[in-house]
C-alpha cells in the first residue's frame, strides 16, 4: 500500500489571517521565499534520471513541479512532452484533451508565476497550438498558490524540482502552526523543504518517481528523522548523486545539495538488499551527465563513470550511510561491541545561545552590570593551538542557581542595562514567546558547568580538536562540549581526537565545502566507548599520558590498542587523514 497523506481539507480550510500571510508572501522577494535556481544541464539531468525523455511516450504520464519559479523544471519538461506527443504521432487538434492533465505547475510568487505562464504559452504557440487551447491548457496547468496548502486532487507519475530553502524561524508562527497540522515531518528546526518533500511524495502516483535536487542536511541531521522513518516505510532510494563543490545553481549559493530519486514501488522497498546508485560529484557538462544518466539507468558497469552501489542506506529513521563499504564494516563492528558514549557515563552538550550576543556578551572590564552576573565564557575563537587563550568574555547570567530568573530589582546595575537595550532584547523570539521572561537567554545557563572538568570541542573542522577546561569557562553555542562521570577526562580526550572518533563523525556528519566536519552533539554522541571498568590501569595511564602531551600520535596508536583493530582496520582509519 502507498503511502497516503492524512487528509486535510485544503480548500476551506485557510483563515483569512493565513490567506493573509500567502498573499504578503506570494509578493515577497526571492531571498525571503527561498527561491534557488538550478542550471539548465543539471534540470535536463534530473529528468533523464526519472525516465521523463521525448524519445519515451509521455502522453499518458502526468508531471508535477512545486514551487516552479522562473520554469526551470516546467519548460524542459514541457518541452520533451511536446516533442514526445508528436513523436508518437500525436496532432494538433487532438492535442489539448490529450495533455490537459500531462503537467502541473505550483508557484507562490504572483510576478514570476505571471512570467513564466507567458514563457509557456510562447512555446505552445510556437508549436502550432491555437491560442485558444494555448490559454486554456496553460490555465489547466499552472496554479498560482501556497503548494503545501493548495488542493491538488490528482496523481502523478513524476514530481521533479529544487524545493524552496526557507528556515523555519524565518517562517510566521501562524503558518507554521497550519504547516504542522498537516505535516508529521515538520520535527524540530527542519527546513520547509521536508513538508515540500512529504507532500510530493503523497502525490506520487503508484510506481511514480520524484526527482529532487535539494540540501543534504536533512539526511543526516536529528530534524531529518520522520522524513528517513517515511521515506524508509513508503520508498525505495533508486539515486543518490552527491553535488557538493559542483556549481549546480544559476547563483552563488551557500547551499550544500545533493540529487535524490525515490521510486513509490513498494515491493522494491520490501527487499532486503534494496540497492541505491550512489554518484559523486559528477563534472556538470550537459553530455556527460546525460551519459551518465543512461548508464545508471541501464544498472551495468560503466568504465566512463565511477558508480557504486550500496545496500541498507536506508534504515527508519537512522542517517542515511553513504560510505564504502570497508569503513561501514569497521563502523558497524564498532557500533556492536561497544556501548554508545552516554551509556558510558559521558554527556555531550552545546554551549549558550542568547539570541542577542551584542547585549549578553561583552568584555569583562566594559559590561556595567553587577560582577556577580558576569561568567567568564569560552568562545570558538579562543581555541587556539590546542589551548584556550581566554579572549575576557563574559556573558550575562540572568538565572539563579536553582534555574529560575533573577529578580532585577536586586541587580540595580544590570536592570538599567537591560532597560537601555530593551528594544533589542524584547526583539528575540524567545522573549516574544515568554513576555514575562523577556531578559532570559535562549538557553537555560547552568552555573556549575563552569566549574567543572570538561573538553570543548569547536564545531567545524577537518579533524578533531579537543581541548581540556579545568573547570574556568561557560561555552558559547559555538563550542560543544563533554563532561564524564565514570570515564576519566583525559582518556575521554584520547578517544575523542583520535582517528576511531574521526570514522564515526566522518560517517554521521554533513559535508562543509572544503572538507569540513561538523563536531555536532548528534553526532558526537554517536561514539561507542569501550566499558571504563574493563580497561586495565595501564591502558588508562597511556591514554591519560597521550592525552595531556597532546600527541596525535600516541593517541591513535593507545586508541587502536584500546578497540582491538586489526593493522587492516588501523590502515582504513589512517586514509581518514586524507578526508
């Protein structure tokens, strides 16, 4: 059975105050609505992907684009089924009641969906079509609306496109909160892409395809979650083609994507060995990538084309896995003997965000509060050759030691501070949401993290760096830190910037551009330890010992000793230092 999307009555169900919100919105500019335009060659790519090609009869396909902005998607399509109906002998008069229902289009924007209706009727017109049917047809197709609230009664056999990149904080409450009605993928900090993709999938017709080009984050990150648990349900990964470093837009975009086709086939999904064509970064030269596409299709070998195929990427709501298959051996070897780093008795965290730095940090000698509410703070900058070289930030501590908030009236100082920023402070979401809270940071601080032993590790970099505390600083949200209560925190700090801790972040973390990791929590805390009770003392001095020389070195081979591998396993780790 496919999936089906919970029903929802789209077409009366939007308050006046939300219909409100869409028409702002469908004028609004393309930065605010997310909108990111894909290259001619990497469209045409994506379509050969899917199987949607002129020489293949389309007329009883049918083919949706979301959210279709200036056409980048629509017109090729529109264009390879025109080519495709007359190919197969299709005329003129027979023309519009044959392809009413061959193509839909979604766009918000009032202005670009004007535009590019015109552009599609220009090339109805342009292939003899009256303008009568031209009208009409283009009429049948487009729809300018809110695609995720928009009725959309039929079916399709393909749903192509490059869903809008929109933060959901940049989203009003009030959508959101309809959005989440409608959407079980909507978890956490997700992106507005995941309900795009969870709709589109709902209208895949049976043994329909979507073909997506869209951040990678989401397959890896914790919001991606109840979108892998629907995907691993419902749909089979047919293509993964990874396009990180590869200029896939028509702008210069900080955006990290990645080119997905998923096949509603169930009986695929069903498989045990359910296999996904995995590619990475192919050169974008439109013949190239149409080669490419014919090979991965036909399923052979191809010499021209590095094309591996992986089993069990997908699994529920776990990140998808896209490494080769040593190091996922060794990874999963790692995963069964060991216990996770928190069963272990160490706690991974993130640092404070305030949600107005400008006013909650500042120098130590320059902040006019009481000194009592200023706690020494660690930043990423001051993590500097191994070391923390404090920069004497402070940051506000507005809560007392039993969690709750301070009484201003008992800080004099700090309560003309915040009264003369109070514009800025009150600004913050959080304060909007907690009026009677308004002074609070985003995070709760917890004064005794300063004082106690800890490691702080930076988010993005190409290898792990850790670096002890010895219990001075409070970490801003730049800095992730780990505490222990059974490990010994010098050993924890062997582990952690050793090559086996590399393997686990390496596989669980996004990719940066420039080879950079990312040393999330979510990912830290997927480490396995071994039990601290089964080390012998002299196992734990050498990590200690390595530890606090800071030797790389020493660390990974203590490391390796420590996990029991294998020269053949030691040697896959050590190609991780070429990541």
């Amino acid at each position: 059975m496919l999936y089906i999307q919970t029903s929802f009555d789209f077409a009366n169900s939007q308050p006046n105050d939300i219909q409100e919100l869409i028409n702002r919105l469908a004028e609004s500019e393309a930065e605010e609505r997310g909108a990111v335009f894909t290259k001619r060659e990497v469209v045409e790519f994506i379509l050969d992907l899917v199987g949607y090609r002129s020489e293949e009869d389309l007329t009883d396909t049918s083919l949706l684009e979301p959210c279709f902005g200036t056409g980048d998607f629509l017109l090729e399509a529109l264009k390879r089924l025109l080519d495709s109906y007359f190919l197969h002998g299709g005329t003129i008069s027979k023309l519009m009641p044959t392809l009413k229902n061959s193509i839909r289009g979604i766009e918000l924007h009032k202005d670009t969906f004007v535009s590019t209706k015109r552009e599609v009727l220009q090339q109805l017109l342009t292939r003899g079509i009256t303008e009568k049917d031209a009208i009409e047809l283009s009429s049948i197709w487009l729809v300018q609306d809110d695609f995720l609230l928009t009725e959309i009664p039929n079916k399709f056999t393909y749903v192509v496109g490059n869903p809008p990149y929109v933060r959901q904080d940049l989203i009003p409450d009030n959508l959101i909160s309809i959005y989440r009605k409608i959407y079980k993928t909507i978890f956490d900090r997700a992106d507005l892409y995941i309900p795009f993709i969870e709709r589109s999938l709902s209208l895949l017709s049976v043994q329909g395809k979507l073909g997506f080009i869209c951040s990678d984050r989401w397959m890896k990150n914790r919001y991606g979650g109840p979108l892998r648990e629907l995907i691993s349900k419902h749909f089979h990964l047919q293509y993964y083609i990874d396009m990180v470093g590869t200029e896939a837009f028509r702008s210069d975009v900080t955006t990290y994507p990645a080119i997905i086709v998923l096949h509603s086939q169930k009986n695929i999904t069903m498989q045990e060995n359910a296999v996904t064509q995995v590619v990475r970064q192919p050169t974008l030269e439109a013949a190239n990538l149409h080669r490419l596409a014919t090979a991965m299709q036909s399923g052979e070998p191809s010499e021209e084309h590095t094309i591996q195929k992986l089993s069990g990427v997908i699994n529920g709501s776990q990140p998808w896995l896209m490494n080769i298959t040593s190091e996922l051996t060794l990874l999963r070897h790692l995963e069964e003997d060991y216990p996770l780093l928190e069963e272990e008795g160490c706690k991974v965290g993130i640092g404070v965000a305030t949600g107005c730095d400008s006013i909650f940090i500042g120098h130590i000698e320059e902040l006019p509060i009481e000194e009592d509410r200023k706690l020494p703070l660690a930043m990423a900058p001051d993590i500097k050759n191994g070391n923390i070289e404090w920069s004497k930030k402070v940051v506000i501590n507005p809560f007392q030691q039993n969690g709750k908030l301070i009484n201003l009236e008992k800080y004099p100082r700090l309560k003309n501070y915040f009264i003369a920023n109070e514009e800025k402070i009150k600004n913050r979401n959080v304060a909007k949401k907690n009026p009677h809270a308004w002074y609070r940071t985003i995070d709760k601080i917890d004064i005794a993290l300063t004082y106690q032993p800890k490691l702080f590790i930076p988010d993005i970099k190409d290898s792990p760096l850790i670096v002890y505390d010895a219990g001075h600083y409070y970490p801003h949200h730049n800095l992730y830190y780990a505490i222990t209560e059974i490990w010994d925190i010098f050993a924890l700090k062997a582990v952690l910037q050793s090559l086996v801790a590399k393997l686990f972040i390496i596989t669980y973390s996004v990719k940066m551009r420039g080879g950079y990791l990312r040393f999330q929590a979510q990912n830290l805390r997927r480490i396995h330890l071994p039990a601290w009770s089964k080390i012998s003392d002299t196992l734990r001095a050498r990590l200690r010992d390595a530890a606090i020389s800071n030797d790389i070195d020493a660390c990974n081979t203590t490391v390796f000793e420590l996990y029991g591998l294998s020269s053949h396993e030691q040697a896959l780790l050590y190609k991780l230092d070429k990541f």
